[in-house]
C-alpha cells in the first residue's frame, strides 16, 4: 500500500492510499476510521477523488463517526463496560 497524500481537513485526518487497482480514501476520527474504497477504472486521476471529498461527503462523513460513536458507547452501556 502506498500512501499519495495527506488532505488536511479540520474535522477528521484524511488520508488517501493507492493498493490493489484502488484508492483508498482513509478518514479517522479519534478512535474511529472509514475506509473507502474505489477501483482506479472508475476515475481517471487522484484528482477525481480529491473532487469527491467535498463538504457534502465529508459532513456525511462526520455525522457518520458521531453515530459510529453512539453505537460503540451503546454496546458498552449494554454490556457493563467501560
């Protein structure tokens, strides 16, 4: 795996890997992470991904880790850990 580039980003890392025929779009949030990935033949460059990464993706994104994170603290709460 091979790392292209590091996109900076106030409200997660986000960090983009080429492997396999794949960008891997990697986004991480304290202890949390999303991987994304997309085959190489569905876009012509790492530019195109960058394009991807728009607000609306990564307001998704964040709204996604704090339901992620609400998940995690309910299985806790369930189970008496923590």
């Amino acid at each position: 795996m091979r790392q292209l580039a590091d996109i900076p980003h106030p409200d997660a890392k986000i960090t983009l890997f080429s492997w396999n025929g794949k960008y891997l779009i990697k986004l991480e949030k304290g202890p949390l992470e999303q991987t994304y990935k997309v085959s190489e033949m569905d876009v012509t460059s790492e530019a195109d991904i960058r394009t991807l990464l728009d607000e609306e993706f990564i307001a998704a994104a964040v709204q996604r880790f704090a339901q992620m994170n609400q998940d995690l603290q309910a299985a806790f709460n369930r189970h008496d850990i923590y």
